[in-house]
C-alpha cells in the first residue's frame, strides 16, 4: 500500500489537535478558547485580518511559543513532551520572513533541515535525501548556486524543500505567499496542494481569501483572537467572509471554482 493510500485511509486521525488553547505577549491576549482538528493530510488554511493571531497560532503549534494554557496534540501526543529534536522529526515550520544565512549553497541550505537526525556530521544518506528533494522539487540544478543569488519564488522553493528534508508528517507556513508574485504564488500553492495530496499535513497562514479557497481543503477563520468558523473549503459562506472581515462581498462560481469578490467596507 502507498504512501498517500494510507494517509487516505486514516485521514480521520488528528494529526493535530488543538484544545482550548490560551495565549498571550504579557497582559495582551492574542489567542483566547481556540479548538481545532487537523487530520492527517489535510491542507488547512488559517485567515484573518491583521492581529487575529494567525502567525501566533502558527507559532504555537511549532512548539516555538509557549502555550500558557490549553493544549496542543500532535500525533496523539502532547507537543510539550515531545523533546526538541522529536519534534523536529515531527513539524517543520517555514516563518514569513526567513532569517537563515542566505549567502550559503542551496544544497547546504537544504542539508539544514536533516539537523534533527546529524549527529557528528553528515551522512551519505543525508546528502541522498537532499538530493532527492531537489530533484522532487526540480531544482536539483540550482544546488550549487547561493540562496541569496536565487528570485524571490526560487528561495521559498529552497525553503520548502529544506522543511521537506526533515521528513516531518506535518509542515506549517507562515505567510509564504506574501512577498511572491501572482505567477509565483500560484506556482507555489500547485507545489503544496501536490504534497498534501501524497499525505503531508500542511497548515499555512493566509491574507489572501481566494488563494485558501481554492487551494486548500479546510478554512480556520480567526477573528480577534477566537475561532470564527471551521470550514470546509467548500462550505465557506459569503455571510463568514463578510463578518470575519467587515466588508460587502459576493460570492462566484465559476465552473468548478469558487471566488469571493469583495464589493466594499461594511459600514
């Protein structure tokens, strides 16, 4: 049995679950009574106006903020008992703006994301990975040019394919549309939609509406810090949109895809 036939199988399991999550920057709540699930495979897209919490959420879920109450299942377990490394081998998170030495070689760059299973150095096998990933990815001949030579889309791709190195189960992004072309964006939306389809678990942050509509399987609105609604793609309302972001809006369907087209601020 495949790969993807499995995660197909059992895409009922949470891949993560989040319960009654509380967080918060001093006495500033940012996130308040947040739940969600997230089945294996499944391609969530967390939107929101600006401050709603969606990087913080995205955070949250990559151990890399504290939770200060509720909590946070990944693969059944909880991710505050789950040591570095383990989790490391288990999410792999992109952030918005990357902040890794871009002036190194892109197959160095990806080699970074077998840290969580180097001991000493490098293996035969980790380089065999790295290999493999460029080449799933298409950039194999890019391999020896720095990252920081590279086009904006190339370098996320190279981010991507770093975070697929580490052979996590589950992969989480932060905004990685924002600073992309229309040409890139949707190049890159292709990329993750295919590895979620073969049974990755991918959670990414949104600004853009029609981009999580059309691309991924489930929709978590947040709205000042809470959940507004959990939808299936399909199932988002024109009514959610307009209230998670207090505009007009109308939605279209064209063929088999739907757009929600915003026609003004809601007074």
């Amino acid at each position: 049995m495949g790969y993807a036939a499995q995660f197909q199988i059992f895409a009922v399991y949470k891949m993560i679950d989040i319960k009654h999550l509380y967080f918060s920057y001093g006495k500033y709540a940012v996130l308040h009574d947040v739940n969600a699930q997230v089945g294996a495979g499944d391609f969530f897209a967390v939107i929101g106006p600006n401050g709603a919490g969606k990087s913080t959420l995205i955070k949250c879920i990559a151990g890399i903020l504290n939770v200060k109450s509720g909590t946070i299942l990944i693969d059944g377990k909880p991710s505050v008992h789950y040591p570095v490394n383990r989790l490391a081998q288990t999410v792999a998170y992109i952030p918005q703006t990357e902040k890794g030495d871009l002036q190194s070689l892109v197959f160095d760059a990806v080699l970074a994301g077998r840290k969580p299973y180097i001991h000493w150095k490098a293996s035969e096998n980790d380089c065999r990975k790295v290999a493999d990933v460029l080449h799933q990815l298409g950039i194999e001949h890019l391999a020896m040019r720095y990252v920081n030579e590279l086009s904006g889309g190339q370098q996320q791709t190279v981010m991507i394919a770093r975070a697929l190195a580490q052979q996590t189960k589950i992969l989480l992004l932060d905004e990685p549309a924002a600073n992309l072309d229309l040409h890139r964006q949707l190049e890159m939306m292709d990329l993750l939609k295919s590895l979620s389809s073969n049974g990755l678990t991918i959670v990414m942050s949104l600004h853009d509406i029609n981009l999580a509509i059309r691309y991924a399987s489930h929709i978590l609105m947040l709205k000042d810090g809470g959940v507004l609604a959990c939808e299936l793609a399909d199932n988002v309302t024109r009514i959610q949109i307009e209230k998670l972001y207090n505009i007009k809006a109308e939605m279209i369907t064209n063929g088999d895809t739907r757009y929600c087209v915003p026609l003004g601020v809601d007074a």
